[in-house]
C-alpha cells in the first residue's frame, strides 16, 4: 500500500450538505425579497 492511497478517502465530502443548504436559504431569502418588493410596488401604484 503506497502512503498516498492510506490517507486517501473516497465518496462525498462531509460539507456538501451545508453547501446546499446555503444555497437553498439563500434562493427562498431572494425569492421572499422579489416579492415582497413586487406587492409594495404594486400597492403604491393601486394606492393613488
């Protein structure tokens, strides 16, 4: 068994997970703000 090969680990590494689930909150926190931003503009114009 050659040194490099011991320490070697195969498969998926531990943080994706995190990864995703940042990139989730931050889709839904962007998403929130759209429309959040759409019906306050949209009452504004509908208020006059």
């Amino acid at each position: 068994m050659n040194i490099k090969e011991k320490g070697k680990k195969n498969g998926v590494p531990p943080y994706t997970n995190l990864v995703n689930l940042k990139s989730n909150t931050m889709k839904n926190t962007l998403q929130r703000y759209y429309i959040f931003r759409n019906l306050q503009t949209f009452l504004q114009e509908n208020s006059v």
